[in-house]
C-alpha cells in the first residue's frame, strides 16, 4: 500500500503541467469561437442595414410613363349587326300554263339569264295537234266568208233588173257579216291556243341570276306545283341585319355599311335601302335590308356581319394600347396634378386603324398613360412625358 502512494506521489513535474494547461486551452477556444460568432453577426446586421437603405431609395423611384392629352376627333358611329344574306327580290319561277311532262332543262343555278330567256319544256304534242286544228277552222270560216261576200255581190248586180227584192240582199249581206264573225272567232280561239301552247315554256320573268333548280326532265308539273326555279333579280342581294330597338331609331335610309360574310375576310360595301317601320316584341329587334351589288361570295341562306355607319360626332381617340380591359369592363389610367395614376372607366366605341373612340368617360383634355398601364395600380407614382396623339 505504501508502494502504490510512492508511485503517485513520484509524478514528474512536466506530467502536471500538462494536465494544468488544458482547461486553459479549452476555455481559450470556447472565448474564440464566441467572438467569430458575435463579429459574422455584426457584419451580417451591418450588410443588411446597408441594403435597406439602398432599397429604400430604388422603391421610392417612380417609373417614366409616356402620357397623352387625345383632345376630341371627328369619328363615325357605328352600330354592329347580323343577320342572314338574301335575294333583294326573290323570284319564284313554277308553271304558268296547264303542265305536263319536262322534256328538258336548260338553266342551271349560276346561270345568268334574261327576261323571257325559255327555262325549261313541256310535252306539247296535244296543244300542237289542237293548233292545227284552230288554224284549218279559221280556214274553212275564211272560206265562207268569201263565199258569202260573192253572192252578195251577185245579188246586188240583180237588184236592179228586178230579179233580187231588198230583203235577200239584206239576208245575203247578214249572211256575209256572220261569215266573218266567225272568222274572227276562229282567229280569236287559234291566238288563244298558240298562247295557252306557249305558256308550256317555263320561261325567266326578268333578268337576273338562277339560284336553284328543283325540276328535271321527265318530272310531271302543273299549275300546283313547287317552284322550279328561283332566281335573284339582276344578280341584286341584300342583308336582312337584325338591329336592336335603340340602334333602330338612329338608322336611315342611305347610311353606308360593310358586310363581311362569315367563313370569308371579304368585306362588301352596301347602303340601307329600307328600314323596318316595326318591331318584333319578341326579341325587341327590327329588320335593316342592306343592299349589296353581286358577288359570288354572297350566297343567299348565308350569315354575316354588318358595321353600320349610322352618323359623325366629335369624341376622343386613343391607341389600343391605352386601353385595359377586366372583368369590370374598359378602362384608362389618367395622371392626376400629384403625379399619380387614377383608373377612369370608360365607355369605347368603334375601332379602326386610327385607335379606339372613346364614347363616354373621358373629356379630351386629360392626360392618359399611352401603354404600360398593366403594370401600373391606382395611387401609384408615375414620372410623365407627354407626347401630342396622332
């Protein structure tokens, strides 16, 4: 036992030293690591100080919009509609005389025509045989016309000699009237048969273009029937726009109009011919019949569209560009006296090349932000420009 406590107390001298100096170099570490600690979180303050600062000054900046002061212009109003294209006189063509069986066809729809140009046959072989009967019966009548005409002749060369009393020659120049009466009978009844033969000929009432053709050879037709043909007066077509009631009361007679037919870009000039003087009380809507010259790609049946030019007025005009639109509707944004944009819904009319007119909202002499304006909020702080609106 007093071995062992020779040996600890034998210790050498540079053992505890050692063992003296680690807690010294333990805390010395702790103490460094504390102070890297406190001096990457006093810079890390100090960096963002420093770029808050400099934020402030960049969100403080007011974006540079280009502003416009559009005044009043002098633009169209216009009034859209649709509606369906048609003949302006629609002529159906069917049979006229008594019928019969089609022996041939010689229009077909495209086909340009005149009036009284043979559209269709029908068999006439009976009214031709009726014909020649009428024609030998005026003959025979003709025939005792002249007969009648030479005894009365005769008889009146008699009259002096005392052969023939007054009353024959009455009888025979009675007779000799009635003779040609009945020839004029007979002529009469003859024109009326080459008449009623003619009318088999299903013939175009005026000029014009064939739009349709439901008649073929061999058919039997008559009085009753359908129409054989149908045809567009001088090739002549309109547009029957259905306008609403408010629109209605501003068109007139003359106004121009452009028609663009649907599944085409083709756009038709064309004038308002009528105006209907009623209104249906259904769907509150008139009929406007816009005249339109021909053209193949106007097919009567057909859909299209109609920008009616219904007047002139003075209203401001801006680019499509200053023009938002949302769920609210369109809209502006005008630079007030602070230098701040303001929403300013506003009512748009017609649209062209030009810019959109503005109908109601707007006076004129404000200044509008020309684009950019999706990327602006009310309120906000602009820097404007202002440039003069074409």
């Amino acid at each position: 036992m007093n071995y062992e406590t020779q040996l600890v107390g034998d210790v050498p001298a540079h053992m505890l030293d050692e063992r003296e100096q680690r807690p010294i170099w333990r805390r010395r570490l702790v103490i460094g690591a504390a102070a890297a600690i406190v001096l990457i979180a006093v810079a890390t303050w100090i960096g963002m100080r420093g770029k808050g600062a400099d934020s402030v000054p960049a969100a403080a900046q007011a974006p540079v919009v280009t502003v416009i002061s559009p005044g009043r212009s002098v633009v169209s109003h216009t009034v859209n509609a649709t509606g369906s294209l048609a003949a302006r006189v629609d002529m159906p063509v069917g049979v006229v005389g008594e019928g019969g069986a089609v022996t041939r066809v010689l229009a077909q729809p495209g086909d340009w025509v005149k009036a009284g140009q043979v559209l269709a046959t029908v068999e006439r072989s009976v009214q031709t045989e009726q014909i020649r009967s009428l024609a030998a019966q005026v003959e025979v009548n003709r025939a005792d016309a002249k007969l009648a005409q030479a005894q009365l002749d005769r008889a009146k060369a008699l009259v002096a000699r005392g052969f023939i009393s007054q009353a024959d020659i009455d009888q025979r120049t009675a007779t000799r009237d009635a003779a040609n009466a009945r020839v004029n009978v007979a002529v009469a009844q003859l024109a009326e048969q080459r008449a009623r033969t003619g009318r088999l000929d299903i013939r175009a009432p005026a000029a014009g273009l064939v739009l349709t053709r439901t008649v073929e050879p061999g058919q039997i037709v008559g009085a009753g029937s359908a129409v054989l043909f149908r045809m567009a007066k001088d090739g002549e077509m309109e547009m029957l726009a259905q306008v609403s009631e408010g629109d209605l009361a501003a068109l007139r007679v003359g106004n121009g109009a452009t028609v663009t037919p649907v599944g085409g870009t083709a756009q038709f000039a064309g004038r308002i011919w009528q105006v209907s003087p009623v209104v249906d009380n259904q769907n509150r809507q008139g009929v406007v019949r816009i005249a339109l010259p021909y053209n193949p790609a106007i097919r009567p049946g057909g859909f299209a569209s109609a920008s009616i030019v219904s007047g002139t007025g003075a209203a401001p005009m801006l680019p499509e560009s200053a023009v938002q639109t949302d769920e609210k509707g369109h809209y502006v944004y005008v630079v007030n006296g602070r230098e701040e944009v303001q929403r300013r819904d506003v009512k748009t009319g017609q649209v062209t090349d030009a810019g959109v007119s503005i109908l109601n909202g707007l006076n004129g002499d404000e200044r509008i932000v020309a684009s950019a304006g999706a990327f602006l909020t009310p309120g906000q702080k602009v820097k404007p420009e202002v440039r003069t609106s074409k």
